[in-house]
C-alpha cells in the first residue's frame, strides 16, 4: 500500500485543517478570556485560569465534535 502526498492528504486534509483551525480559535479564546478576567473584572489569576481552561476545553470539544 503506497502512502502518497496526494492521498494522505485526501484521506486526512480537511480534518487536519478542522483541527489546527479548531485548536488555534481555542487557544487565541482561552487567552482572551484569562486576560478579561484579571484583567478587567479583577479576578485573582488563578481562578482565572481555571475558568479560562474549563470554558475553552468545553468550546474546543463542541468544535471538535461538530
């Protein structure tokens, strides 16, 4: 069975994009959620976190799914 560009990229291509574009949207989204959390409604960091953490984990598995 011969693995070509071409092929791996037909067999995986739309769902490798799915995921990159899935992954960078949570990553850029949990950081602007940590930032407006300390930032502007003063919430101590590391419940910051914790909250940015749980919501883009719950937005990246709903973007994966779907």
């Amino acid at each position: 069975m011969e693995y070509s560009p071409r092929r791996l990229w037909t067999q995986f291509g739309p769902q490798a994009v799915k995921f990159c574009v899935v992954g960078g949207t949570g990553q850029i989204f949990g950081s602007a959620i940590l930032y407006s959390l300390t930032e502007f409604l003063h919430v101590y960091y590391i419940y910051s976190n914790w909250a940015a953490a749980v919501i883009t984990q719950i937005a990246a598995f709903t973007g994966y799914k779907y």
